[in-house]
C-alpha cells in the first residue's frame, strides 16, 4: 500500500492545478522560480516554503477574479 500523500505535497498539487488553469503549462514552471511583488519579491517556490497555503490563496483568489 502506497504512503498517504502529505498535507504540503496535496496543497502543492492544487496549485499546480491553479496555475495551469490560469496560465497554461509553457508558463505554470516558469510561474514558480520568477520574484513576485505579492510575496515581496520572492519566487512563489520560495513563499511556498514559507507558506504552503498562503500561495494556494493567491492562486485561487486569481482563478476567483480577484485580483490584487
């Protein structure tokens, strides 16, 4: 029986599933390593280190049309 996959591996699943819906994938990888204003300058990749769901957040606020 395979490993229940965890909490941040899940939250890092829906984000891609986000991303791709917003951007496509020629942009979804390029997404993750580019600073970004609304994690102060960090690359999504960084924040999601800090917060997993913080980012997830962002993503599905833009997929709302809520944009900052």
């Amino acid at each position: 029986m395979s490993e229940p996959v965890d909490r941040s591996a899940r939250m890092k699943i829906a984000c891609d599933e986000a991303l791709l819906s917003l951007v496509g994938p020629n942009l979804a990888e390029r997404w993750w390593s580019c600073p970004n204003k609304a994690f102060d300058g960090r690359t999504p990749a960084e924040e999601f280190e800090i917060d997993p769901s913080g980012v997830y957040q962002y993503l599905i606020e833009y997929c709302m049309g809520n944009y900052q």
